[in-house]
C-alpha cells in the first residue's frame, strides 16, 4: 500500500459510491460530476493498492476488500459527524445557514408564509430548502431540520415532534364527475380509475386504504410526488386520495365525502439530540411549531 495518507475527500467519495451502486448517483450526492467521482475512486484504488468495486452495466458493487473498508469509513464518517454536530449544538450566533428538509405539498401549501415570516425576524439567517420524497438522516447532516408528512419516524437518532393530524379524503375534478354515471365513493372505486403514490409509499395509510377499496380497479397515474398527484386528480385523470390541505385550495377538486381517519396522518418536527441546543435551529423549531398550530384545523381538513 502506498504510504501517502488516504485523502478524506476520497473517502467520502467511495462512501458515497459504495451507498449509491452508481457513479452518477453518487455525483449527486456529492454535487459534483461522475467523472470526478470516477477519478477520485482510481486515485483511491491506486492507494490501496486493490478493486474495491466490481462494475456492471447494473452499476458499482463492493469488493471483499471494498465492504471491508467500508465498514472502517463508516466508523470514521460517524465519530466525524458525531464532533460537528457536537460543536454546531454549541453554536448560539442567530446568523450562518439552516437546512430545512420537508415534501413539495407541505411547502407550497403551508409552509411558505411561515418561512417569509422567519426570515423577516431573522434576516442574517439563510434557510437552505431540500424538498425531499425520502427520510433525512439528520445523523449524516443532510439538514438540520426535517418537516415531514407520514407515520412516526423511525429510522435514526432523532428527536419527534408531532404538530398536528393531516386530514385526508377522497377527491374528484369537476370535468371528471360530470363524466360519470355515480358518484365515487369508497364503496364503488373499482369502477373508476386511480391516482395514487408510487410503490415504493405502499405502507402509507392513505396507500393501504386504497388497496382495501381498488379491489379490480385501473390505476392511471402513480407517482412519488404529492403535488404531482393532486395536478393529476384536478386535471381529471382519476380519483385520488388527498391531504385536504392542499385539495381545498384547488377549485377544481371536489372533497368526495368526510376527511377519512384511517387514511390520516401526521406533520412532525424532526432534529438530531446534538442540535437541539443550536440557537439558529431551536429559533426556527419553536418558530415553525407555534405557526403551523395555528393552521392546525385546516391541515386537519377541519377549518
């Protein structure tokens, strides 16, 4: 093995490699261009002296020798995560960046103004916005804060908090229900066709009351996006299940019945324990609780 320290920078390269299976995939994980994550994990290789992955045209899997150093990466990778975040929980300057993780639906639709509002008492802060389908390991410091839409979180070291119930119902356009002979309704959606969440989502509560109901139904659109299921459902491609939060708004959706529990979830606040002392982090935590509560009857489908 060539003496010369292994380079940090290669290394969270091959992590992101090795977590991804792809060179593109972990180009943008690191923002940069596979090209360059292709020279680093040669530059790497030639360190080591050894392949560290085999390639395929399925993309990049571990050698014996990569998962072994893998393991060893990951160690290095947590006790450096584990001191920012140590010394960022310490930070008390109401200035610098936060990074706000969260879905498309809850931004356009709820947390706009709330962001406006912060950033108006706050203006030396810069919120760093990542709308994001999938969990935030807030341990690796993808963001700072998590505002996401579902079930209690479960993955990782995090602190909860539950804001308020999202309500959900069924809706329709108006140019789909003038071309229908019956009203959807839960007890007749076979009949119709369906937009729904993307496979990967099948454990979500609204997910799993469709598949109780849909029984020989056409799905029609499937899609990993709220806001692009709710375009689809108002432009009449079929009938979907909605958070009213967002369906109200469109004037062109008709709520097909009362908000279902079943189908309901829940709006959290997530943050790592290291951080729940940051000054800029707690700032916006107690700020974005307060005003959500507030619209807690219209996130709930109440109001």
């Amino acid at each position: 093995m060539d003496e010369k320290p292994l380079a940090w920078e290669e290394l969270q390269t091959f992590l992101a490699a090795a977590r991804a299976g792809t060179l593109s995939g972990a180009a943008r994980t690191l923002d940069t261009s596979a090209a360059t994550v292709l020279r680093r994990l040669r530059v790497l290789e030639a360190s080591v002296n050894t392949s560290l992955f085999t390639r395929s045209p399925r993309g990049y899997a571990l050698t014996p020798a990569g998962s072994d150093l893998f393991e060893h990466v990951q160690a290095m990778e947590a006790q450096v995560l584990a001191a920012e975040r140590r010394l960022g929980g310490r930070d008390q300057r109401l200035s610098g960046t936060i990074r706000v993780a969260t879905v498309d639906d809850v931004v356009q639709a709820v947390l706009g103004p709330i962001l406006a509002g912060f950033s108006q008492r706050h203006p030396a802060l810069c919120l760093d916005l990542l709308i994001d389908s999938e969990y935030t390991d807030l341990a690796r410091r993808t963001a700072d804060v998590a505002i996401p839409a579902g079930l209690q979180p479960q993955a990782g070291d995090v602190i909860a908090k539950r804001v308020c119930t999202i309500g959900v119902a069924l809706y329709a356009s108006r140019e789909y229900l003038r071309r229908q002979a019956t009203l959807p309704s839960l007890d007749n959606l076979s009949v119709h066709r369906i937009v729904r969440a993307d496979e990967a989502r099948s454990r979500i509560p609204m997910e799993e009351l469709l598949d109780r109901h849909v029984d020989g139904a056409a799905t029609a659109l499937r899609s990993n996006s709220m806001l692009a299921r709710v375009a689809a459902v108002r432009d009449g491609v079929g009938v979907g299940m909605l958070p009213c939060f967002v369906a109200d708004t469109e004037r062109e959706l008709v709520r097909l019945g009362a908000v279902l529990p079943e189908a309901s979830a829940a709006l959290w606040i997530l943050v790592h324990p290291d951080l729940r002392r940051n000054a800029r982090v707690r700032a916006f935590v107690d700020y974005t609780y307060s005003e959500l509560l507030r619209q807690q009857d219209r996130i709930a489908g109440q109001a």
